[in-house]
C-alpha cells in the first residue's frame, strides 16, 4: 500500500512538472486578457496638408501623428483619429507641403554660423557695395579690433579679384580678414600683412600663393596654406561665440528644411587640425548634453587625426546620440576653381603657367588614406580641378585594393571638373561623388566665358564632354 501511494505521488508530481508550462502560460494569458490595453496616443497630429512619403502605395497623405519626435502613423484624417488624446495638439496646415527632411552632405556649420554674424558679403554684385560694406563694419568697431568676414565671390560682379588697395584708405587701424566663398582664398588690408610680417620677400609656402603684383608686392589676397600666415594672427572666438554660432547656423538651416548635415569642420587648408577637435569638445558635445541640438550632425574630422578619431569611436561608437554622429575623416588635394588653385591638366588662361595646386603632399595623403581605411574610417578628399580628380581616383583603387574588399564609400568632394572617362570611373569602384548646388551656381557664372573660349570639360554638373 505504501509503495502504491509513492508511485501515484510520483506518478502525479510528473505529470504537474510536464503540464506546468502549459497551465504558466495559460493563467497568464488569462490574467493578461483582464488588463485593458496601454491606448497609443500622440503627441501632435497635423491635419489638412499635403504630405509626400516617399511610398509608392500611398505618395500623398492628409494626415501625421508624431509622438516622441517619431513618426507613429500617415494617412487620413479618419484613420488617425483613434490616436488623438487629451494631451494630443492638433496642427492645422492649410494645404501645406510637408516632405521629409533634406540632408545636406557637406557643410561648415560654425564657420557659416560665425560668419552670419560677420561682415557678410555673400550676394555683393558691385566693388563699391563691398567697400561700403567693410567701411560700415570698421566705423562700428573699436579702433585696433579685427575686422572679419567673408562670403565674397568676384564672380558676381566680373571676376576681378579685389585687393588691399579697395580698403586700405577706410581701414587704416583696424587689421581686416575677409574670405572667399569657398574658404581657399582670403583678402588682408596692408595693416594684417604688416601685423603678420607678410612682404614682397615673403616666399609663396608648400600649397599656397601670396599673389603679388609686378613689382613684387602682395595684393592683399593669400591663396590657401598661404593663409595660414595671416590666421595665425587672428584671435581665436570664444567657446560661447563658437556655440552661439551653432545655434544661429542650425536656426537657419531648420528655416531651408534642413534636418541632417555633414559638418567637415573650420578645416581648410591654411588652419591648424585642431580647430575640428576644439568644436568637437566645446560646442557639439555641449549642446548635445544641454539638450540644445536642433539639427542632426555627423561630424568628419582632419585626415591626418584619423588615429584619434579611430580610437574615440573603438571607445563611444559612431553614434554618440540621436543628434551626433561621428563620421569620418577629411582631406584636401588641390584648392578652388574661384583663386586659380584647383589642379589642372591645363594651365589657366589668365595666368599663364599656373596649373593649380597641390595643397597637400600626394605621398603623405596616400598613406594617411591608406591608415584610414584600413582603421575602418570613411575618407572623404576635396578635389576640385580634373588632375586631382584623376589623382584622388588612382588612389582610392590603389588602397581599395591593398585594403581589400568592404563598404568603405570612399567620397571625392564637390567632383567638380573630370577629364574625360573619369566620370564612370566613380560607379565602377562605388566611390560617392559629394557635389554641392553651390559649385554649381559658380558654373553657371563661369559658363559664358568657357564657351567664347571653347573650353569643354566634363562636368558633373553639367552634361558636357
């Protein structure tokens, strides 16, 4: 008898052992069925508007609820109703257009968001608009203060480059710094070449030109590394300037639908490596931590700190927030179309013998390309002329194939003039060609003039050949 009452006990202690899972999952079932569901409600719903979606089975919607800044839902009103709550605030757009945000690949957000505090000469048609402009500055300024700006292109008003004899009679005392559009030419009164020991015995630097006019003399105007014989001299902003100017760059950039840029930094030939890093530290992890970001930022820093950059994403990874990304590395081969210092196979009509630039040695970039990719980092290099495309281009094949096959997405910035056959050269080794509207825009300025030359080169921008 007690020996049947043990099997039975054990018999029975099995069978709840194998059933238990079954009667778990069953009673929380059950319970899980008595608790009203958590009811999803959104935190704003715009209504009325064109909405473009990028789907192909439903381009246009009326609707959009959003709730902790993502997406939750598109479609009409009716279908999104059930997501409106008390909390919910309701946008009425009238009609509006809403697209996704645009993502801009390649930008200088402090160096723009500085200079929109400057003395802006972005759109100046005529010589004597831009005097008048820097003499407005220097009469608001306290005598011996620096005078900066930039933003000009010579383009707009015929092409001829300006000198220190425009502003030399209206600036007298005060040392003035105005560069060009595209960061690779800068024009310096006589009193910045005095301050900076800048005379017709001063030789040109390794990548730069001081242009000079006959009799030796500097003009005024420092032609990229050359610039750095002037920047040297210039007072660095200050940490709450540089983050002021973030805000105001990313205020505007929120205004032109821009949502994501591509920051390759106040790295430009001419300034030091550690200008990126400064901004880094100072502005970008400080808005991001006082929560003051409005734009998302993937931020590329100078080729030859690639070890550092390599180091600190081994450390943090790439994505440091939803607001700050680290990238990848940047550098320059040659300068700007605009101060005759893009690389070219061809000299340069109006100044005879001038093929361009090398701003960095092709050697030392190879190999710091070379480490890069191998760390894992993406690398992106500024070339402007069709020889330093075709350099940039020889290059990345020869590390590509050295470092073996991956997705590295080598970039050639702005891509602007290709010898011919060059061009499918991007597609046949996946290398992204980052054109900007802006190089486009000087094209067309230029344009006129190649055609009365009959000069033809092919162009991204442009289908000529």
């Amino acid at each position: 008898m007690n020996r049947f009452v043990v099997v039975s006990a054990a018999v029975f202690l099995l069978i709840s052992v194998a059933y238990l899972p079954l009667l778990n999952e069953l009673y929380w079932s059950t319970l899980t069925s008595l608790i009203p569901p958590v009811r999803v409600v959104a935190d704003l719903l715009v209504t009325n508007g064109t909405i473009f979606t990028s789907d192909k089975s439903l381009p246009f919607a009326d609707s959009m609820a959003i709730r902790n800044g993502r997406i939750l839902k598109v479609g009409t009103f009716t279908s999104l109703k059930e997501l409106l709550g008390d909390g919910t605030v309701e946008v009425n757009l009238e009609g509006k257009v809403v697209v996704p945000g645009l993502i801009d690949s390649h930008v200088h957000l402090i160096s723009g968001g500085l200079q929109m505090a400057q003395v802006g000469l972005r759109g100046v048609s005529q010589k004597e608009e831009f005097c008048n402009m820097v003499k407005e500055a220097v009469q608001n300024a306290k005598e011996g203060s620096w005078i900066l700006g930039g933003g000009w292109n010579n383009d707009f008003w015929g092409g001829e480059l300006p000198s220190a004899s425009w502003i030399d009679e209206i600036s007298p005392h005060n040392p003035v710094w105005l560069v060009r559009m595209d960061g690779h030419m800068a024009l310096a009164n006589s009193l910045t070449l005095k301050i900076a020991g800048v005379t017709s015995l001063t030789e040109d630097p390794v990548g730069g030109t001081i242009m000079r006019l006959p009799s030796g003399e500097p003009t005024g105007l420092l032609i990229d590394s050359a610039m750095e014989l002037v920047t040297s001299f210039v007072k660095e902003v200050s940490v709450d300037e540089r983050r002021e100017a973030l805000l105001r760059a990313s205020k505007y950039a929120l205004t032109r639908g821009v949502t994501t840029v591509v920051d390759v930094g106040r790295y430009y030939p001419g300034t030091t490596d550690e200008l990126s890093w400064n901004d880094f530290q100072d502005v970008y992890l400080w808005a991001d931590s006082a929560k003051k970001m409005m734009i998302r930022t993937c931020l590329f820093f100078p080729i030859t700190t690639w070890s550092r950059l390599s180091d600190l994403k081994l450390e943090k990874g790439a994505v440091l927030s939803e607001w700050l990304y680290l990238g990848g590395v940047k550098a320059f081969i040659d300068g700007s179309l605009g101060s005759n210092s893009a690389l070219f196979y061809e000299e340069y009509i109006d100044t005879p013998n001038n093929h361009g630039l090398e701003v960095m040695d092709p050697e030392i970039l190879s190999n710091l390309t070379m480490s890069a990719d191998k760390s894992g980092l993406q690398v992106a290099i500024h070339a402007i002329g069709d020889k330093a495309n075709d350099m940039i281009l020889d290059m990345y094949e020869s590390v590509a194939a050295a470092n073996g096959e991956r997705d590295r997405r080598f970039r050639i910035e702005h891509a602007q003039h290709l010898a011919p056959g060059s061009s499918a050269r991007f597609g046949q080794h996946h290398i992204v060609a980052s054109v900007q509207i802006i190089c486009l825009t000087m094209l067309i300025l230029l344009l006129r003039n190649w055609v009365l030359i009959e000069l033809k080169r092919s162009l991204i921008y442009f289908n000529l050949s």
